[in-house]
C-alpha cells in the first residue's frame, strides 16, 4: 500500500467515525432544537398567520384545533 492510499484510508476512517460521532451525539443528547410538545409540535416552531384576523396563532393551539381537543 502506498503512502496515498494509507492518507486516503486514514481520513476516510476519520470522517466516518466523526460522522458516525456526531449520528450518535443527536440521538443520545437530544438538542432543544429536537424537543417537541405533546401534539408534536418542535418548540422553536414560529408562530403562524391566522388568514381570516391576522393575529398570530401558535402552532400548538393550531394542532389542539384541528384535533379537535380544544
């Protein structure tokens, strides 16, 4: 094996362990971005236009709407 191909072998190690790494990191940790409420809803959703007023709805209570819950 030439000294190309060991350089070559030795960083596709290492960018697959990094990317394995960091798979692992999400799924184990689980950032605040990747929280969601109990409708499923992530939290750092921004809110949405109500077309008929507006006014701005959270996409919480629009989930709780067409669920029929509130």
């Amino acid at each position: 094996m030439s000294k190309g191909q060991l350089q070559m072998m030795i960083y596709s190690i290492l960018v697959a362990l990094i990317g394995f790494g960091g798979l692992i990191y999400v799924f184990v940790t689980q950032p605040a971005y990747l929280h969601a409420s109990r409708n499923g809803v992530p939290y750092f959703t921004p809110a949405v236009i109500n077309p008929q007023g507006g006014a701005p709805l959270s996409p919480d209570e629009l989930v709780r709407h067409y669920k029929g819950v509130d």
